[in-house]
C-alpha cells in the first residue's frame, strides 16, 4: 500500500516534465521549420554554393600581418614594450632564473629531499615516498636538468596564476557587479583549447619563455579565480551574522570569517591551477619554454617514441604528486588535528642537510652512470609492434588497419558529409541543436560562433577538424557511458577503476600523443584516439556519479512495482540523471576538442595544422586566423551541449 502510494508522484512528476518538455521542443521546432521554409529558398537562390560564399569572407590576414610586422619593428623602441612589456619580460625572465639557480644550487639531492619532506608534512610517509621515487625516476631517466627547468617555470607560473586568480576571485566574491562582469568571461575561457593561448601571446611577447609563461597564467588562473570567488560567496550566513553582530568591519569579516571558511576552495583552486599550468606548461614547448614539454615536442617531431616517453614519464610522476600533495592538504584542512610546526623546521633543516651533503660530495648534477636508457628498448618494442602489430594479427588486423578502416569508414565520410552540406543548413543545425537544449541566446551564439569561422575564411578546416571531433566525441560517449554505467552499478569496479581515472586525469594533454603514435602511426586517426583517451575519465566519472545520485526513493518505487534491473535504469537512472549525462557530453566535446587540436602535432591536419605551421613558421597571420576559429569552434560546441539545467542552476547558486 505505501509503494503505491509513493510511486504516484514519481510518475505523475515524470509525466508532467515530459509533456511540458514534449511541447516546449515542438514549438521550437515548428518556428525553426517556419523560418527554414522562409529563409532557405532565399539564401539558395542568392548562394546555391554549398561552401561558405567568398561574398561573406573577409580577409584579415593582411592587417594582421601588418600588425606583426609592426610588432617586430616597434618591440625594441615604441614606449608600451620599453617601459612596460618589456619590464614585465624581464622580471619572467630574471624570476624563472632565479628559481632555476637555486633548484641547480640545492642540486638533485636537495631537491628529492624537499619534494619528500614536504609530502610527508602534509600528507605522511607513504606519499613522501612516492614522491622520492617519483624523482629518483626523472633522473634515472636522464631527464634530471628539464625536470628542474619545467620545475623553475612551474614555480613562477603557478604564484603568478595563484595571485592573479585570487584577486579576481575576492573581487567578484565580495561584489555581486563584478561576478556578474566576471562569470561570462571565466566561462569562455574555460572552453578555449589550450593551443589558444599561445597565439596572441606569442605576437606581443615573440617565442620564449616569456610568452610560454604568461600562456600559462592566462590559462590557470580561471579555476583559482572562479573556486576563491564560489568559495567567498558560499559562506556560512549563520557565522557571517554572528560576526557582524560583534561589531566586526568589512576588514575584520574578510579576514576572521569569509577566508577561514573558503579555506578548502582556496586550497582546491590551487590544486587546479597547478595541474593546469603543468599541462600548459608542457604545451608551451610549442612557443619555446624549454624543459621536459621541449624534449617531448622534439621527440614526437622526429617519430622518436622512445625519447618521447623517456621524457613523458617525469611529466607523469611530477603531475600525480602534485595532484596528491595538493589534495591530501586540502583533506587535512577538514581534520582537527593540532597544527605541527615544528614539521617545517623538519623540512628546512632536512633540505639544507641534503643539499650541502650533494655540495660536499661533489655529487649536485645527476651522475650519467645512474642514467637508463629506455629510449633503445622502447624504440625496437616500437619497431617489433610496426612489424607485427600493424598489420600481422591474423583476421583481425593490426593497429595499422584499425586506423585506416577508422579514417576511411568513419573521419572521410563525415568530414565529406559536413562538407556537402549547404553552409546555411549547417548553421540551421546548429540553430536548432543549441535552441533545442537551451535557450534562443544559446542559439544566437552558437550561430554567430560558427557564422565567424566562415566569415574567417577557414570554413572547410574548420568543418574537417569538427568531423574528427564529432567522431571521437561518439567513440568516447559510447565507451565512457557503458563504463560509468558498470561503474555507478558496481562498486568492486568503481573501486579498480578509481587510481587509473586518477592518473588519466592527472596527465598533460602532450603525454596522451606517445603511445598513439607507437600504436598507430601519424594521421587523423591517432589524434582521434589520443583525444578519446584524453576525455574518457571525465566523461566516466560524471555518468557514475550522476547515476550514483539518483534519488534513492525513486528507485526503491521501481522495484516495489517490479522493475528489472535493466527497466530501472532505462526508465528510471538515466531520465533522473539527465542533466549530468548532459554535463558528460558538454565536458567530453570540450576535452575532445582540446586533443584534436594538439593532434595537429601527429598528422591530426585541418586547424590544428594551421596552429603548427604558423608557430613554426613565424606566420602569425595564418596561426591566429586557425586560433581564432578554434576558439569560436569550441564556444558554438559548448553552447550546443550546455544544458539549460545546469546553466539555470548555476545562476541560482550564483
């Protein structure tokens, strides 16, 4: 009787969302064919081409080459590079060598010490373990002096990108104008492949270290930013009055209530931003900031998958203990465990005591003799697997095959149908996908996204690089809801599958690249597969844990009723996970993107090539021309796979 009762609601709910859903999309549908009869004979009578019009293009490569050249013949003499650009090159420069002196004077030894300690203090000895090993690693792999340049970059980005975000973030946690001025650029730059950044920094800054930092700050600063503001603005009202009452000013209350509380976001912002500025770091190689990201980039120019992984390995290792550090400091903040300062002397004194040890011993550089060389054995397992695993696996094909059926069944037949399409009917689908699943704003935006590229006149790459996304989106939703889905139902492998999602995530985008390229070769293909097992882990996390959340009760109803386990997740699960199967999709196409961008790299072409070619070349016209269509092709993929649900939700936590 009580399970009667109770499963009424739920499916008088149910009914009424679906109905009032039913004919919210239909009428958004019967307005889109109205004005898809009205407005396609019109366009095609003036525009029966199906490329995007030469009338509609403008070429903005002349002025930006104008704008470059002025650049280059203005850097040393006009007053906003002598006195101002200039300064802040300068002191990147004199910083980075600076931390980079004092990580060569405390030598490996003194470095492995700090990194160990400093783990232990904050989260035992087991990871303080880790970590020693972890850099133990970098130099028996003879990558002891770019892991310290990498080090030395990182240290400064990462302070850079910290108080930079902090201050944006306290402006907009304690100022409601400036979230609101705040919160729509924030969400825009989250959704910018990470390749560009690059560009505009490189035509102000020229290749270097300069630019590769200040690369990296523009792009780690958001979440430190964005988790200070949510942070600042979710505090405790109840401890927030009882300060006031006391008579506290704005100061006090800052100081003694708003940051005590925002402790764990702000320690979570950092954690954020330091695993996001190693992975631009490591991309920032591009543009000369040197370090391990140099050696891979060199390595994977030349097909050198062994130097490629020898240096890939330390970026890894030196993601995964930061990652680790950084979030068992913030789980402390949680305990009330009485703070031990006499750790940190611990720290000081053990570094000092390793580092003059190093000096003595004459021992401060890593001695060639403990160097392995794994780029030999990892060059002939390369060549072994291109003999057999190629092509040599009977009746199922090699690696080889497998990527070629993938590019010639798959990549060549969308990236021809997108092509063959009417350029006005591609943004009509865009239209009506974004219309669909938010609102006409939505629409608007995603339109004018996407209307920019063909007004760029880079319509056809643009087209090919979103035939390799929408591939690899598919391939990665396919795998990434059967595995959550296992996930979210069984907890045995939830739990197997928890450290490998940890260490994938963790990864720079530049390492997924190495063992695609062993397994596939160079092409469209590989960089697919690279950017599935890039957005994978996310993807999985978000079906399970959208799954895992689903109302208890309204699962306990279905059973009542005698659902089976697969009608309960059918009519149940997922129309009650929704939104975060939205989400899954939103942040799968945004990871996509980002790796078949970088795929440019390994053969990937299209608008990731224009990227490459115009760094390497200097030609800064056709690079920032590919950049900016990347950026307007991942804002028009967000807003076609942003759900009204969470974009609503958002504004009301907000």
């Amino acid at each position: 009787m009580t399970a009667a009762v109770s499963v009424a609601p739920v499916k008088d709910n149910s009914a009424r969302r679906r109905d009032l859903l039913r004919h919210r999309v239909l009428g958004k549908l019967l307005l889109l064919a109205v004005a898809a009869a009205v407005l396609a004979p019109i366009v095609n009578a003036r525009w029966s081409s199906g490329t995007w019009p030469g009338a509609l293009t403008v070429d903005i490569s002349e002025p930006l080459g104008k704008a470059s050249d002025w650049i280059i013949d203005n850097r040393d003499s006009h007053p906003l590079f002598v006195y101002f650009l200039g300064h802040i090159s300068n002191a990147i420069v004199i910083s980075i060598r600076a931390v980079y002196l004092v990580l060569l004077a405390a030598g490996w030894a003194g470095v492995t010490a700090a990194a160990g300690l400093i783990a232990w203090r904050v989260a035992g000895w087991r990871l303080a373990a880790s970590a020693v090993l972890a850099f133990l690693a970098c130099g028996a792999l003879g990558m002891w002096v770019p892991t310290v340049q990498t080090l030395a970059l990182m240290v400064v980005a990462v302070f850079v990108s910290v108080v930079l975000g902090a201050v944006l973030g306290l402006a907009a946690g304690l100022s409601d104008r400036m979230y609101r001025a705040l919160r729509p650029v924030l969400d825009t730059m989250q959704v910018f492949p990470a390749y560009a950044y690059l560009l505009p920094v490189v035509l102000v800054f020229g290749i270097g270290v300069p630019a590769a930092v200040l690369a990296t700050v523009v792009y780690a600063a958001p979440p430190m930013a964005r988790l200070t503001a949510l942070g600042l603005r979710s505090a405790d009202g109840g401890v927030m009055e009882a300060v006031a009452s006391l008579g506290a000013t704005g100061r006090q209350r800052l100081l003694t209530a708003r940051l005590p509380l925002a402790r764990r976001e702000l320690l979570l912002g950092l954690n954020q931003t330091i695993m996001m500025a190693l992975s631009m770091a490591v991309i920032a190689s591009v543009i000369g900031a040197g370090g391990l990201g140099d050696r891979v980039y060199q390595a994977l120019a030349s097909v050198d998958v062994g130097a490629a992984l020898a240096a890939g390995i330390p970026i890894v290792l030196l993601a995964v203990i930061l990652d680790r550090v950084t979030g068992a400091a913030g789980e402390r903040l949680g305990s009330h465990e009485p703070p031990a300062s006499w750790k940190w002397g611990v720290v000081a004194v053990g570094t000092v005591v390793a580092a003059l040890a190093a000096r003595f011993a004459d021992r401060l550089e890593w001695p060639d003799s403990w160097v392995v060389n794994i780029a030999t054995p990892v060059n002939d397992a390369v060549d072994w697997m291109t003999d057999h695993l190629y092509t040599g696996v009977p009746y199922v094909g090699g690696t080889a095959d497998w990527a070629g059926h993938f590019t010639t069944w798959i990549l060549d037949p969308l990236r021809s149908g997108l092509t063959w399409l009417p350029w006005w009917s591609v943004l009509l689908i865009v239209a009506a996908l974004a219309w669909l699943i938010g609102t006409w704003r939505t629409a608007l935006t995603a339109v004018l996204a996407m209307a920019a590229i063909g007004v760029l006149g880079v319509w056809k790459p643009s087209l090919d690089t979103l035939s390799q996304v929408l591939a690899a989106v598919a391939v990665t939703l396919v795998l990434g809801f059967a595995i959550g889905i296992g996930a979210a139902r069984s907890d045995r492998l939830e739990r197997m599958l928890r450290p490998i999602l940890d260490v994938f995530q963790t990864m720079p985008q530049f390492v997924y690249l190495i063992p695609v390229v062993a397994l596939f070769g160079v092409g469209r293909a590989p960089a697919a597969a690279a950017a599935v097992v890039y957005a994978l882990p996310a993807v999985v996390r978000i079906t399970a844990q959208g799954l895992r959340q689903v109302d208890p009760s309204a699962m306990e109803a279905s059973r009542s009723m005698g659902a089976t386990t697969a009608q309960q997740l059918r009519q149940v699960q997922l129309p009650l996970a929704r939104p975060a199967l939205l989400l899954a999709v939103n942040q799968g196409v945004v990871l996509v993107l980002a790796v078949v961008i970088i795929g440019g790299l390994v053969g990937g072409g299209a608008l990731g090539y224009d990227v490459v070619f115009g760094l390497a070349q200097g030609d800064l016209a056709t690079g920032l021309v590919a950049g900016a269509a990347i950026v307007c092709l991942g804002l028009m993929l967000d807003r076609v796979t942003q759900p009204t649900e969470r974009r609503s939700r958002t504004g009301k936590e907000a």
